[in-house]
C-alpha cells in the first residue's frame, strides 16, 4: 500500500518549501493546489476569471473545483505509488473525496499539520515582496533587501502579492482556520495526525516531519497522533 501525506497548516506557515523537500527526499511527487490555482488564474476563462476573483478576496475556491483538480493529477503515472498534497483537503466534504480516492487507489492517508502562532504569520505574508524581475522573494521583517524595494541580485524593483495584503491575509487565516478545525479533529481522532512546530529553522521543522514519515512502516499509519517539538 502506498501512501498518501496531506499536509496542512495555515497560509505562511511553511508547508509549500518544507513539501517540496519531503519530495525530494521520498520521491513523491508534490501536488499544490495553490500553484495549480494560480496557473489557472492566468488564462483568461470564464474558471480563470472566477479562481482570480476568488483568490484576490482571499476566500476558498469552491471544493467542485478542487476536486476536480486533484482527481485530474492524481491519475497520472508518477502517482502510483503515492504523493503530497498541499492545499487539499480543506473541509470535511474534501476529506470524505479523499478517502474515496485513497480506498480507490489502495492508499493510506498520513496527516503532517504545521503550526504556527498568528502574528508570525502575519509577519511572513505581509511581509513577503518578490522580484517582478528575477522572481527572488524576500520578506521586509524577516530578510528584507539591502536597498528597500529593489532586488539585491538584479535591482528589479519588488511587488507585493495582491492576496498578501494586510486585510486579505486576515482573512485568509481566519477561513483557513475556521474551514480546517473539523477537518484537524477529524484527522487527529483516526490516528493520522501529526502537529509539528513551524516556528524552528527548516532543517530542523524537516527532521521532524521525516521522524514522522519514517515511523511507517509504507502500509500504514501510526494508531495514534504524535505531536513532536
């Protein structure tokens, strides 16, 4: 049987850098519902429009539309023997479609949440500038540029996200966390949660979520919650 790691934790919190190095490090391949959303958003479709909308307001694409998504990834060859989500599920309903889909593929479900108080969170997402000429990110409370508004690596200037503004990233966080406290209970009530601190450097948030991975035996995962850090 293989497996099937859902990672979850609010918006800045880390999960997309640390679920790439988890794929690297186990070869799953890693399934971001964000990144895919924001694909979409480029084309102009009436989809397109309404994943733009949705995303600059800062709420929830509708599960119809993530659903769909990840059925369409999922049936692709380099998921046979597993792989990460990020992003998906987010409610109740998005888990019941997973379970579906995982019974169907004979996979198991492993559930590693990042946490991570809300001012720190705060701070990352609004914070966060990119290149909008080399793509460099940097954030101006954590790792700020030398030169404000100007790339250190190719003097492009920096932009801030539209759903990182301020007021969008409230909301952001609070529908996150309100959409994802039953799905939390639900995960840590059948065994298959694990909390891990994101307030740490990324080796060590990685070691921990690896502890957790490791302590499967490939089939299935442990019978009860562990909380590490």
């Amino acid at each position: 049987m293989s497996l099937i790691i859902v990672m979850l934790g609010a918006p800045g919190v880390g999960k997309g850098t640390q679920t790439r190095l988890l794929a690297e490090k186990y070869g799953y391949p890693h399934i971001s519902t964000g990144d895919i959303l924001r694909e979409m958003a480029k084309s102009d479709t009436p989809l397109g429009r309404e994943v733009r909308g949705v995303m600059a307001s800062g709420r929830l694409v509708r599960d119809e539309v993530l659903a769909e998504i990840i059925l369409t990834r999922t049936s692709q060859p380099d998921c046979a023997n597993g792989y990460i989500l990020d992003g998906f599920p987010r409610t109740l309903d998005q888990a019941r479609l997973l379970e579906e889909l995982a019974l169907k593929q004979g996979n198991a479900i492993l559930t590693l949440k990042l946490i991570l108080p809300r001012q720190a969170l705060m701070q990352r997402l609004t914070g966060r500038r990119t290149c909008t000429k080399c793509g460099r990110i940097y954030n101006i409370f954590l790792s700020p540029p030398k030169q404000e508004g100007i790339c250190d690596v190719c003097g492009g200037a920096l932009a801030q996200r539209s759903d990182d503004r301020k007021e969008v990233v409230a909301t952001r966080i609070a529908d996150y966390e309100r959409a994802t406290k039953p799905l939390t209970d639900y995960y840590q009530q059948s065994g298959r949660l694990v909390k891990i601190k994101g307030d740490r450097t990324v080796e060590e948030v990685l070691n921990d979520l690896s502890a957790a991975i490791d302590s499967i035996d490939g089939r299935r995962p442990p019978k009860q919650p562990v909380i590490a850090g």
